[in-house]
C-alpha cells in the first residue's frame, strides 16, 4: 500500500484510481445506509454489484433515489432471518454459477425486543451471525481465488463474548445490547475461522467496525436509548482524555469495508479487526470505552472461533467446508493484482 486512510475517509478516496471493471461484488443489505452507500461506491468504479435485500421494492426504490442505474445492478431476495429463503437465495446464485470477486456481509440487525427467527433463534444471533453463516458458505465455492469475504462487526462486540451454551437466552435474561454483543463477536470469529481454512485456497476473510453512523440500524433503539449509548461512550473518551465522538458519513463508514476487501494486503487484514481502514490494535484492558479503537481478545481466539464454528453446523443442520468439496470455480483475475 502506498497511501494511509484514516476514520474521515470515503469510499471515493479509498477506490480512487482502482478500476472494478469486470469485477462481480456481492453486498448483503443494500436497501439503506452503508449497503446503499457500498453498492453506489462500486458500481461508480465499474463493478458489477449483486445486491441482497429482504424488501426488493425497497430497494429498487433507495438505489432510484442514490441515482443508481438499477439494470447494472443484480438483486437477490434474501431474508437472513429465515433459513429457507437464505438457502433459496444462495441456491439460486449457485445454479446461476457465476464467480465472485469479493462478498461484504452487510446486513443486520441492532438491539430490537427480544424475538425468534423463523428458525427458533434468538433474532439478533440468527440474522446477524447464523443468516451469514449459511449464505456465505453456500456461495464460498463460487469465491474467486484472491477475492475476500469482507463481514461487517462492530465496537458493540465489547458488550459479550459469545454464549455457546445458550445462544438464544434460554437460561439467562435477555439484554438486547448483550445479544448485540454476541451477534458481533461472532461475526469476528466467522472472519477468523473463514480465514484460517480457506487461506491455502486463496480465499482470505476480514472483519470490520465501520464506526458510528446514524442509519437504519438503529431504528429499534429509539432517540433516549440511543442517545444515551452516545453519552456515555463521549463520558469514556473525556476519562480517556480524547475528544468527543463524531457521527461518520456513510461515505466515511463504508470505506472501512471497502479499504479491507480492495485496497488493504491480504496478509495484514486477514483474519484480523479492521477499523478507521486500519488494523485495530487488541486491548483487553475494560477501561478502554467503546469510542476507542481496539478489539476484544476474545473475538480473535481461534479455539473459540473453531467451536462456534462446528456449533453453527450443529444448529443450522448443514456442514461447511471447502477443503472437501470438490471442483470450484474456475479463477479469474485476484484482487489482488487491482492496480
């Protein structure tokens, strides 16, 4: 790499000069705020962008109003919250067979009420963790060699390490910050363990915190709830002796995602915590707030990251892996090689 971006950078600054012609993108969640915002960014440098959405009117519509020109763009129905449509969706691209360059696991879901998928998991692990879980690993075997899994995580991975004995707060009361928590340390260990198996195969995972960004993700805090999380992580930065936080831009929130899967070294991001488009450092001490950069030990331990794993396969009733899967498809030009 030849320039350094940091937390007021955007998606154009960090696709500046890269050429995507050619390239075929998968991103999760682009009705709203930073899929809407990725799917724009990459389709502006001449990828083509498949794009997932639960609502596809819904985002027909937001790409419409992002001035996007929708016949470049492929939508896929996906409802990451019921397995049925997660399998339909991810058989669909299959039978299609056609190859990928670089999958960014966009969509979620941040602190609703306490509730259930279509499945029976708790709704936040289900969507945010299980939903990507399967669909990323039935359409790993159309990943090019040298293209990348990018998954979004967040700060909130602070709040709780993953529970595996009890996913779906069975025996312990449900905290939807907690459960937050869980969801995203998973999506931490996912990239850890995506990443250690399927390395040798060219295929290397990230994941990413793309800062504080007021969108839809928020929409089941509320302005008090939400507003309060804001207090307090501005009274953990002024303990730390650092400026308040500021709200990112979705152009600033997305180039983290965007740095990680077509700008950064495989090598340095893989397997790894990004934010600010850097590698965060580890911290374990808990007085470091949320407003801070730094990732939990524990989202990167990869026993941990190998159980939840073999866990996922145990609750979705259905086995990944690559290594013994047969012929994959057949590469194209690595990310890698992008000047």
């Amino acid at each position: 790499m030849t320039k350094t971006f940091g937390a007021k950078s955007t998606t154009d600054e960090v696709l500046a000069g890269i050429d995507l012609t050619g390239k075929r993108i998968l991103v999760t969640g682009i009705s709203a705020g930073l899929g809407l915002e990725t799917a724009r960014a990459l389709a502006s440098h001449g990828a083509t962008v498949v794009g997932t959405a639960r609502d596809l009117n819904k985002a027909l519509k937001a790409l419409a109003q992002a001035g996007l020109d929708t016949t470049s763009i492929e939508l896929a129905e996906l409802d990451l919250a019921d397995l049925a449509s997660v399998r339909s969706a991810s058989d669909k691209l299959g039978v299609e067979g056609r190859t990928l360059d670089l999958v960014i696991a966009n969509a979620g879901v941040m602190a609703p009420p306490f509730g259930l998928t279509a499945d029976g998991f708790e709704t936040q692990f289900g969507t945010n963790h299980l939903g990507h879980f399967v669909f990323v690993n039935r359409i790993a075997k159309l990943m090019c060699p040298g293209s990348r899994l990018v998954i979004l995580a967040s700060s909130g991975h602070r709040f709780s390490d993953v529970d595996l004995a009890d996913p779906n707060f069975d025996r312990t009361p449900y905290d939807p910050f907690v459960g937050y928590g869980r969801s995203k340390t998973a999506n931490i260990l996912f990239a850890v363990e995506f990443d250690r198996r399927y390395r040798s195969l060219g295929l290397r995972a990230t994941a990413v915190h793309p800062g504080g960004i007021q969108t839809e993700l928020a929409r089941h805090m509320g302005g008090d709830r939400l507003q309060l999380l804001f207090d307090q992580i501005n009274l953990d930065l002024a303990r730390e002796g650092k400026p308040p936080m500021e709200w990112k831009t979705p152009q600033q929130g997305a180039a983290t995602t965007l740095w990680a899967g077509l700008v950064a070294d495989a090598d340095d991001v893989g397997g790894r915590y990004c934010e600010d488009c850097q590698v965060s450092p580890v911290v374990s001490e808990q007085s470091i707030g949320f407003g801070s950069p730094g990732v939990r030990p524990y989202a990167l331990d990869p026993k941990t990251a190998q159980a939840l794993w073999k866990k996922s396969e145990d609750w979705v009733s259905e086995t990944f892996d690559l290594r013994h899967a047969g012929a994959r498809a057949d590469a194209e030009t690595p990310l890698s090689q992008i000047s």
